[in-house]
C-alpha cells in the first residue's frame, strides 16, 4: 500500500516536470516571436508595448526555471523513505533528541494533529495525536483508562518539564 502511494506520488511529480517543461519551451517561444517582432517594428509604441510584454514573459520564464530546478532534487529511494518513516514513527524520541530545532518542531507536528487547548478552570488539555499515533496507541496493551485519562488533560507539571528548586 505504501509502495504503491509512493510510486504514485512519484509518477505524479515526472508529470509536473514535465508539464513545467513544456510551459518553459512554450515561454521561451513567445520570448522569441517578441524579439523577433521587435527587431521588426519601428514604431516607438508598438516597440515600448512589445519590450512590456517581454518583461512579463521573461519573469515568467525565471519563475519556471526556478520550480523546475528546485523541483530537480533527486527523490529519495523508497526503502530508504519507509524505513525512515517507521523508524520515526515507531521511536518519535529520535526527532525529539536532537539538537536541531526544526526536527523538534516536525517531531511534534508527525505527533499531533492540533495544539493544546487552554481552559482556565481546567488548564491545559493535550492535543490530539496523529492517526499513526492514535493507531499505536490503540494497539498498546496498557490500561485503557490510564489513556483516556491522558488524552484529556495535560498532567499538573504542565508543558514544560519540572525544574529543580534553586
């Protein structure tokens, strides 16, 4: 099932190349009709109308050229993909471990679906987990109501972790 999703997504991004591909060849035709006609014409008006479209053609064209370059990174290999994926999914204390900030934040977006809900009489409420993790979670023999208990209510300590008393 994932396979087939990923070569999916795979077939779907060639596509897109060569969609962008094509719409790049098709600016860079007009870019040269224009010149063409420009190179032409002698009338002051027509030459100053055609020089402002070729401006908005070679914006165009810079744009393209940058998607399809930003689009050129070689995708990954799936094996390499999935075994990444249930690696975190299976152990997200990986992504919380490291130093980097930007993998922190993913750890917690793979990990919840909304953020916490604040209530003044009630405090803080824990967000609610992401389906690979509302999966695990009911998979996991651990008593039921200790986790329905912790899918309400975030524990007294709060978010952020105790700190000891200077």
């Amino acid at each position: 099932m994932f396979q087939t999703t990923w070569e999916r997504h795979v077939a779907s991004f060639k596509e897109r190349q060569v969609a962008a591909r094509h719409a790049l060849s098709g600016i860079e035709s007009k870019i040269d009709n224009l010149v063409s006609r420009i190179v032409a014409t002698s009338q002051p008006t027509l030459i100053g109308a055609y020089e402002g479209e070729l401006k908005k053609l070679e914006r165009r064209r810079i744009a393209m050229s940058e998607k399809i370059d930003s689009a050129g990174i070689l995708m990954p290999d799936f094996e390499e993909t999935y075994s990444t994926a249930i690696s975190v999914i299976s152990n997200p204390l990986i992504l919380w471990q490291n130093q980097d900030v930007r993998l922190k934040r993913a750890a917690v977006r793979y990990a919840f679906t909304s953020r916490p809900q604040y209530d003044r009489e009630n405090g803080y409420s824990s967000a609610k987990a992401s389906l690979p993790f509302q999966l695990l979670q009911s998979l996991s023999p651990s008593n039921k109501e200790n986790v329905m208990k912790m899918e309400t209510v975030v524990g007294d300590t709060g978010i952020e972790p105790v700190t000891p008393a200077v």
